[in-house]
C-alpha cells in the first residue's frame, strides 16, 4: 500500500501511526480521509483562531474579563487577586492569549484559562 504525500511539505517519507498519517519532515499530521478535503478543513479551521475564557465564552479585543483565580507575578512579590477586572484586552498569538494593563500593576499577559468575561 502507497501512502500519500504530505500535503503540507510534498513529502514522500510520510507513514501511519494509528487512524492518523504523519509527515517526519515537518510533524504534518492528517487524517487517512482525502488529502484535498482534509487540507481544505485545515485552513478553514487555522483562520478561526478562536479564544475562550475559562467558561467557553468566546473573548474578542477590547473586552473586559474578570482574573478567576490568584495569579502570582513572574519577578514580583505582588499578585494578581481573584475577582480583578480587567478592561480593554487584546488578544495575541503565543503561550499567553491575553495582553492588557491592569491597575496598580502595569502591562502584562494573561492566559484566557485563568479568566471570565465580564
């Protein structure tokens, strides 16, 4: 049996592991399903970077979220207290989802799991 190139990197050295496909060139991985609609959904799906706070509701820039939980400051003896509001956030690509400024502490990243909408 001739497995499929990688769709992503044209690959040849492409093998199964499981239900799955994978390309050991560049870590593609995909479905057995054909290469045209799997690519497709991937792109489709990639556009959509969608950010959820802590309860699934999706956040969009210039929201306000309220912090759930006691978050300590990396280089800091202060904390972040449960039940903080923060207003006007923005959404960026990375380990943290959230950049905002909270009061009395200054800029900073927050990721969406600690959060609710407000």
């Amino acid at each position: 049996m001739e497995l499929p190139n990688c769709p992503k990197c044209n690959s040849e050295f492409t093998y199964e592991m499981g239900y799955m496909l994978v390309c050991p060139e560049c870590a593609y991985e995909w479905t057995k399903e054909p290469v045209e609609d799997n690519r497709e959904s991937v792109e489709d799906t990639s556009a959509d970077d969608v950010v959820k706070d802590a309860y699934g509701t999706e956040l969009k820039d210039g929201d306000s979220v309220t912090v759930i939980k006691d978050l300590k400051i990396k280089g800091a003896s202060s904390v972040v207290k449960v039940g903080t509001k923060v207003k006007n956030i923005r959404l960026v690509d990375g380990d943290h989802d959230i950049d905002c400024k909270i009061d009395g502490i200054g800029a900073m990243g927050l990721k969406s799991e600690f959060v609710k909408k407000a």
